[in-house]
C-alpha cells in the first residue's frame, strides 16, 4: 500500500509544468504549408484577377489567440508573401532562422506586408515580432529590382521622401532602426483593442450612429492611449504605412468570432 501511494504521488503532475505552445516553435512545419496556402489565394484571387498587377502592400490582422492554436498559420503567410522560410531545428522543432526563397523557386514578386497586432501578441509573443522584423530587414537587403521586390520598392521611395524634405522622418539614433521598414503595429504596451469599445461606452445610441456614418475614420477622435501607434513609435509612421494597404485580410480560425468583432485594419487604425 505505501508502495502504491509512493507511485502516485510520484505520477500527480506538480501544476507548473503545463504550457499551451512554445512560442519558438511558431510557425511549425504544419502551419507553413497551411501559411503558403494562405498567401498564394490572397493575391492571386483577391487581387490580382481583378487587377492584373501583384498588390504592393497587403495588409494582416494578427491575434495572439489565433497564433495558439494555429501554431502560426497567419506568421507563415506573412513569411510566404515576403518569400522567406523558417529554419527549424530538427530535434526540437524550434526556429533557429529565416532562408530567403529564391525568386525563381518563388515564382512571382515579393509582396510587402503591413502586420497590426494584438495587445495579446503583444505580450505573449516578442520573439515572434522579433522574427518578422528580421524577415522584413532580410528582404531588404536583397539585391533585387524594385519590381521584383515590394519591400526594397518601398525602401527606396521612403529614402526619397526623406531626401526631398518629406513628412518621412529618419530618427538619429541608429538603434531605432529605419522608419522606412517599420511594418509591425499595435496598441501601445499596457492597452489593448483598437478604441472601438470606447467610443461605444462614451457615446449615446444615437451619437454611436452619426460616428458610423461620418466620413471620418472611426477612432480620428479616440485619446492617444487606446489608438493603434507604430510599435512604441510615433503614429505618422503608422498612418503612412496603412495608407499603402491594398489588400487587407483577417483569418478566422474558428466560429467564435464574426467579421465585425475583428480587429478592423483600415478604419479603426489611420487618422
């Protein structure tokens, strides 16, 4: 009998050793497939039948919760569009880095994509803002012609801009990094949503309704901690950014959520 109690206090699980994904596994080799799968429909269909022309910039809407159970579907549609691959490790799955696609292997330009996350990414996720902010910076150094290559296109317009005395500002400190290339987005740390709710909840009824059909862009007049900034920079560099969006999506991995309680990329993100 104390050998058998023995056993199963050895076999009762301590209670700290649960976890629902290791967040350096993301995207695993699952859901780059399902990513590929993902990107190629999004141009191919959405935009390019319709407008003969590959989109320069596409705009995703990224959720923490769906990169839980997706294991990262919407990161490897990210990596897809800017043709790049993770490098995982074989034993452990871990992601050690990124491989560039070759353009001949990839079959179409690089597309540049604009990425607003959540709060909850945010939080949960730095690695993964890290290893986009990596994919974005690898494409861009590319040696590759605008036409074949969206990022370094507008790598090169942003410089310009910035030599003629355009609203492009290039910070001095070097840590920073280039403005031009900033493509992640999101609330600032310690808030979360996109201000939505609180124009709901300061609002009348009838008040809510003239704020829907304005042609301002909802959120214009929301105060500065609930509206989307550049991740923890200033929100010009954002409102230029979403201005370049030709095509934006948001995948919904189940049922739970409607189109309209998702985070909506355009309105509720540029002033």
């Amino acid at each position: 009998m104390a050998h058998q109690r023995e056993a199963c206090q050895i076999s009762s699980p301590t209670g700290r050793n649960f976890y629902s994904v290791d967040p350096k596994t993301i995207p695993s080799p699952t859901a780059w497939e399902m990513g590929v799968g993902l990107a190629d429909p999004l141009f191919k269909k959405v935009y390019l039948e319709e407008e003969g022309e590959y989109p320069d910039m596409v705009g995703l809407v990224i959720w923490g919760t769906s990169a839980m159970r997706t294991h990262g579907d919407d990161i490897a549609q990210v990596f897809s569009l800017l043709g790049v691959k993770p490098i995982w490790q074989e034993e452990s799955r871990r992601i050690t880095g990124l491989e560039v696609i070759p353009l001949a292997e990839l079959g179409r330009p690089r597309i540049d994509v604009t990425v607003r996350i959540s709060g909850f990414f945010r939080d949960a996720f730095p690695n993964l803002i890290e290893l986009i902010d990596e994919a974005v910076q690898l494409v861009a150094s590319l040696d590759e012609s605008p036409e074949d290559n969206m990022v370094v296109r507008h790598l090169k317009e942003g410089q310009e801009r910035q030599g003629a005395g355009g609203t492009g500002k290039r910070r001095s400190d070097p840590s920073k990094g280039n403005p031009a290339l900033y493509r992640i987005f999101g609330s600032k740390p310690g808030t979360y949503g996109a201000g939505i709710l609180w124009g709901e909840s300061t609002n009348e009824t009838g008040r809510q309704f003239r704020t829907w059909r304005r042609s301002t862009p909802l959120g214009a007049d929301m105060p500065t901690p609930v509206r989307t900034l550049a991740y923890m920079l200033e929100r010009e560099i954002s409102r230029g950014r979403f201005s370049q969006i030709v095509v934006a999506a948001k995948n919904q991995d189940n049922r739970e959520h409607e189109y309209l309680t998702a985070t909506i990329i355009c309105n509720t993100t540029v002033a």
